[in-house]
C-alpha cells in the first residue's frame, strides 16, 4: 500500500516539476509561481483539502511514463482570512495554463462542490483559456458551463474574486467577467475576448495587448477591474483584504466540539486491507483508527454481518458508517437501508467505507429478493439528504458501488485510496463470463472452439479492464474528487464533515442573477 501511495506523490510531483521550469520566465516577468501564489494566498497553519491532483492522467498521452496529471490548475478547499473557499488556481507555468478536458470536467466540479458547500470561490487566473492545438467541439460547447456556473454561485449568495495575474483571453476572459471582485496586476495582467493576433487575423486591426486588454486600461476605461495592484504579492494580499472585508462569518457559530483521537494508530492503516481482493480484512479494524476514541456501536451486527452498519463519532461529529465484509446479500441490503434512514431522520451524516464486490448473485439470492431489497438500498442513498463522504478503500464494483454512494450518486466527497478499485466488475470476472459465452455459443452451434483465440480474448479483456479499474486511471478521469494517503483518512473526512456542517449552517442571500458590473 505505501508503495501505492509513493506513486501517487510522484505523478503528483510531475505537474509540480514541469511547472517549475518555467521558473526564470515568471522571475524574468516579476511574478510568482502559482504554487507561492496559493501559498500567500491560504492562511498558514490551517489545512488545504486538495482536488482533482490527477485529473487528466493519461489522456495527455498514452505513455503512462510521461503523462502529466493535473497539470494546468491547482484546486481545492481552504481557508483564506478564516473563511473556508474554494480555490482554483491556474498553472501558467505548463502549456501557459490552456485548459484541457479534464481539466475543464475537474473545473466543473470543483464549482459545483463550492455551490452545494456554500463555498465562496477564488480563482488565481493566467490561463491561455483552450488548448487550440487540441481542439474538440464537445469541449467547447459543455466548456460554457464554467461561465454558467459562476453566474449561479454569485446569484446563490456565494461570492467570487477572480485576480488577474497575467493573460486571460478568450472564453477565459470571462473568468474575470462572470466574477463579483476582480483584481487585477498592472503590466501583467491582461483580459481581452481576442489577443491581438487573432484581432489581427479577424478584421486586420494592428492592437497593442495593453490597450487591448490590461489590467490598467480595465481599471480606468472598461471598469472590469475593481483592485488594480502592483504585482503578484500586492494582488494576493488584497483578494485575502477583500475576503476579510466580506465579514462572511459573522452569522457563524462557533462551536468546539470535545474528541477524543483514536486510541489505535492511523499508520496501522498502511497494512490493514489488502491490496489482494479476494483477501478478506473486517471492516471494523479500519473503522477504529478512524473514530474518536476507536469507539463505536454496531448496528444489526448479527443481521447480514457482510454488511457493517455503525456508530460513531469522528472530530465528536456523529457519524454513521456503512463497510462491507464482502458482497451485499439481501439482508445486508435491508439492514443498510434501515440503517440509512435512520440516519437521515436523525440528521446524522453517512461514511461510506466501499470494499465490496457487489450484491449477490445466484438462484438462491435473486429468489430472496435480491433486486428489489438492493434498489431499496440504492434508492435510500439516492435521496438521503444528510451529509454523504464515499471512500473507496478496497473494491468497489458494480450495483455496490451505486449502494455505497459511488460518484453517480453524488457524495457531498469522494475520496479513493490509491491501492483501491472500481469498475463494473473485475478483469479476470469479465473475462471469464466472456469466455463462459463463447462456449455456450459453440456448442449451441455445433462448432470446434480456438482455444488459442479464446486465451489471447481472455488476456485482451482482462486487461481492458483492469487497466480502466486502477484509481490512477479513473482519478484522471474525474471519476472522484481526488486520491489520499490511506493514512490521512481520518483528518480527510473530518475536514469535509466540518465543510459540510459549516455549509448546512449558512444562511445565504441569494439574488435573480449574479451581480455585474454597471
């Protein structure tokens, strides 16, 4: 496992290197890196939950060697004059910070996680807005959202500060256009619809940049700019001014809850599930390095037991958590239900710990309902309003991953371990269904089977699919908020607990439409 979580850091560290070659040119420019941007930018001490970091893996290229994950922002939640924000910052430092899809798909995320969290939302802004050279339709047009999204965080009530660092032209000039606060760097930054090559190209204008669009002509003549500051520094220090001038905690309480930490160590996690699936582990152990004082009680425990249902407290948050011990059998289904709804009349929030194969088949389980008592299960989650944090800490297959919140069911978090596994089913379980076709096929036909052709299909789809299983590959695809060290998932899920409370507790005051400018 920790061998999966040094991979982890690496790719991690890809983005961060490459960026970081582009060091004597923000130098040369008077800039800072966009990793010391978010660094002023966040309060020192208090923690940054990040996002998405491997968004992007392997759709750059094929070559699992030179792939570089989440290379074109930075995302995530933190605290900025005391107020908890999301945060994005783009990453000029690669590709001059032009989005990609996957970058764009983590983009929509990350504002859709800030609408229901009731996050404001702070973007560092240097981006050359699409990757021109890599142009696809599909990408422009669900592109618009981002623009959509910012108009209906301001028109929630949330506010939105876009800085203006450096270039920001096309569609990526309506960053800083769809935000309430714009700061702006003189001399650096620059918002226009089209750069001066493509006026030229267009209508055969000869446009200067910062008559075009600098950060000072938006201050004095279109009003775009609200702050115009002097470099880097100055415009970091004034988007945490105008946060604090917000007073956005004023109605607030503040609380402190009394915990006790867990009385087993979280570096035990390191060895606690297998990274072998058909090595069984009890879900139970984990759960005592995650709760306060390693304290829970069980619920049903001698009820369906494959399904673990308990309570607990975590960071003296009540919590109730769902774990398997192997597939979801009808009763386990039944109980998880009960379970669930319990909570959500109680307001207790739900931990999903996803290590399951699935819900039971056979003739025995679909005679006891095993359809109909998983749907039930599958329909809780669904409309289960209580706070909802998924983990995938070991499999997490078919119509399971659905009863245990997987990302179609829209956890308020979902976090994966990188030593996890997700997808419709197994490799080796695809393969040998596929086979098991075949077979049935031939003979119904009365023909000779290839066995050589049948092995190489085996070992084609085996590998289709456990390749598409790997959390590096589905993290790249967005298809969670983001992968963690197994050991820091105590201090992950408190921190999204308390996000989600602190969401839960804000009143907003919402608008018709987002506020603009006159």
């Amino acid at each position: 496992m920790l061998d999966t979580v040094r991979q982890l850091r690496a790719l991690e560290a890809r983005a961060e290197t490459a960026s970081e070659k582009r060091r004597a040119r923000f130098e040369e420019r008077g800039q800072i890196t966009p990793r010391e941007r978010l660094a002023r930018l966040i309060d020192p001490g208090l923690p940054f939950l990040r996002l998405h970091s491997l968004a992007g893996y392997m759709a750059d290229t094929k070559d699992e060697a030179t792939s570089v994950p989440g290379s074109t922002f930075i995302g995530g939640i933190g605290f900025v004059s005391g107020v908890r924000a999301m945060i994005v910052v783009d990453d000029s430092g690669i590709n001059a910070g032009a989005l990609s899809p996957f970058a764009l798909q983590a983009m929509l995320s990350m504002q859709e996680i800030a609408l229901r969290q009731k996050l404001p939302f702070i973007h560092l802004v240097e981006s050359a807005g699409a990757n021109l050279m890599n142009y696809v339709v599909d990408d422009w047009a669900r592109g618009g959202a981002v623009f959509r999204n910012l108009a209906r965080l301001s028109a929630a009530g949330l506010p939105t500060i876009a800085v203006l660092h450096g270039p920001s032209t096309a569609g990526g000039a309506y960053m800083p256009g769809m935000s309430d606060y714009v700061i702006g760097v003189r001399k650096n930054g620059m918002a226009a619809l089209a750069g001066a090559a493509l006026v030229y190209a267009a209508t055969g204008e000869k446009a200067k940049e910062e008559e075009l669009g600098g950060a000072e002509m938006h201050a004095t003549v279109s009003g775009l700019v609200e702050y115009l500051t002097e470099d880097d520094i100055h415009a970091i220090a004034m988007a945490r001014d105008v946060m604090a001038r917000l007073d956005w905690n004023r109605d607030m309480k503040r609380e402190a809850r009394a915990f006790a930490p867990p009385r087993l160590s979280a570096d035990e996690i390191a060895g606690l599930v297998p990274l072998d699936m058909k090595v069984p582990y009890d879900v139970r152990e984990l759960a005592a390095r995650l709760v306060d004082g390693s304290e829970f009680t069980e619920f049903k425990p001698g009820y369906g037991p494959q399904t673990v249902c308990l309570q607990a407290s975590i960071h003296g948050v009540a919590v109730g958590i769902l774990g398997n011990n192997g597939p979801i059998d009808p009763a386990g289904a039944t109980k998880a239900t009960h379970f669930i709804q319990a909570c959500e009349q109680a307001g207790t929030a739900l931990v999903f710990l996803n290590n399951t194969t699935g819900y039971m088949v056979g003739t025995a389980y679909e005679q006891a309902g095993m359809i109909k008592h998983g749907s039930k299960m599958i329909q809780a989650v669904a409309n289960a309003k209580v706070p909802k944090i998924t983990l995938y800490v070991g499999a997490s297959f078919g119509a399971g991953n659905y009863g245990m919140a997987g990302i179609a069911f829209e956890p308020d978090f979902l976090f994966a371990w990188p030593s996890s596994q997700s997808g419709v089913m197994g490799g080796e379980q695809a393969a040998r269904t596929m086979s098991t076709v075949a077979r049935a096929g031939a003979a119904r036909r009365g023909d000779a089977l290839d066995e050589e052709k049948l092995a190489a299909q085996e070992a084609a789809i085996k590998s289709l699919f456990d390749r598409q299983s790997s959390p590096f590959y589905t993290s790249g695809r967005v298809l969670d908020h983001g992968l963690i060290d197994p050991r820091d998932s105590r201090s992950v899920i408190a921190f999204c607990l308390l996000t989600c409370l602190e969401a839960r507790q804000r009143s907003l005051r919402p608008s018709s439409f987002g506020v603009a400018r006159p």
